[in-house]
C-alpha cells in the first residue's frame, strides 16, 4: 500500500495514463513498456526515493495484471417501446 503523498500523485497519473492508452487501443505490451519509461524517468530524475519506486513499481504491475481495470463498459441500450 501507498502511504507517501508524492507517490500516490505518481501512481494516479499513471493508472490514468494506462487507462486513457488502453482505450486507445494499445495493449498490455505497449502499457508495459509505458511503465518502464515512467519508472526509468522517475529513477533518472531522483523524483523519489529508490525504494518508493519499487513500491509504486509494485502497485502498478499489481494494477496491470487485474483485468477489472481493463474491462470494456458496455453502453446503454435504448429503449425500444417509447411512445
């Protein structure tokens, strides 16, 4: 779990990256290798500490692997007897 505020501000914005590029049609190879770069960035600009990029390392690949988040919402379907 996430405890450090900085941190879960990093894990948000890419759970929405990988969430807006899922829809874009991209798949888990192209989200996996979105989140390498994120982490290489992070890890190259010292943004936080190591081991608070292996925790948010963690959650992200955690948050890959449960396809909940990737299901597709079916739309609504319109009523056919309205007068």
């Amino acid at each position: 779990m996430l405890q450090d505020t900085r941190t879960i501000r990093y894990y948000q914005q890419l759970t929405d990256s990988l969430v807006y590029m899922w829809n874009r049609g991209y798949r888990f190879d192209d989200l996996r290798l979105y989140i390498d770069g994120y982490l290489a960035a992070l890890r190259h600009s010292n943004a936080l500490e190591a081991y608070l990029i292996h925790r948010l390392e963690e959650e992200a690949t955690r948050y890959l692997r449960d396809p909940s988040n990737f299901e597709i919402i079916p739309l609504p379907q319109p009523e056919t007897d309205y007068y």
